[in-house]
C-alpha cells in the first residue's frame, strides 16, 4: 500500500524558512524519483522540486535558489528545505513519485504552508 505523509508545514514570516518532511513507503521510495508539489487557493497543483534516486535535482523557476529537496533512502524520507519565503510560496504542499513529470500516486494529505507577516 502507498502512503506519503507530509509534515513540517506551520506560519512563517517573509524571509523565514521551513523545512518539510515526507515520509513514503518502502516500495515506492527505493525505486522513484520523488518531487514536491505545491497547490495554492485557486491554482493548479504545480510540481516545485524533484530528486532522482542518484540525487541530481530539479526547480521551478520561482523557487530556484531557495528551496532545496533532499532524500534519505536508507529512511525513505523526502525533504525540502524552503528559505527566503515569500507569501507567494503559500500553498498546501505534497509529496509524490514522478514519472515524466507527473505525479505517480494518489496523494497525501499535504501539509500547509502559510507565509505572512
């Protein structure tokens, strides 16, 4: 059975950084590369960072040089670290497998990301 579950996710201010965590199942982790979506109110979910299963990564332009995505294999663990947060960043944000830049699996349940003063 696949499960992403994301965490992480809390109220920061512009400029602020978090750090989101995904936690995947076994199955799907060792074999995948895995990315970030994000969705914001009244957008389409757009795909943000993803890492394939030797680490060579790719960004959406909007969040080149700030946001970073990282795994774990050995706990097959997904993470992003966002820094210089703007409110633009706020969204839910989700975890999934990748396959020629679409999502494989059925989603989690997010975790929300909330960049405010």
């Amino acid at each position: 059975q696949v499960q992403l579950v994301e965490s992480g996710g809390g109220l920061v201010q512009p400029g602020g950084s978090l750090r989101l965590s995904c936690a995947a199942s076994g199955s799907i982790f060792s074999v995948n590369t895995m990315g970030w979506y994000r969705q914001a109110p009244g957008k389409q979910r757009e795909l943000v960072a993803r890492i394939t299963r030797s680490g060579s990564t790719n960004y959406a332009d909007s969040v080149k040089g700030r946001f970073t995505i990282s795994r774990d294999n050995a706990k097959n663990t997904l993470y992003l670290q966002m820094n210089s947060l703007k409110p633009e960043d706020t969204a839910v944000y989700y975890c999934n497998a990748v396959v020629m830049g679409r999502p494989r699996y059925g989603w989690g349940q997010g975790t929300q990301v909330t960049v405010s003063s």
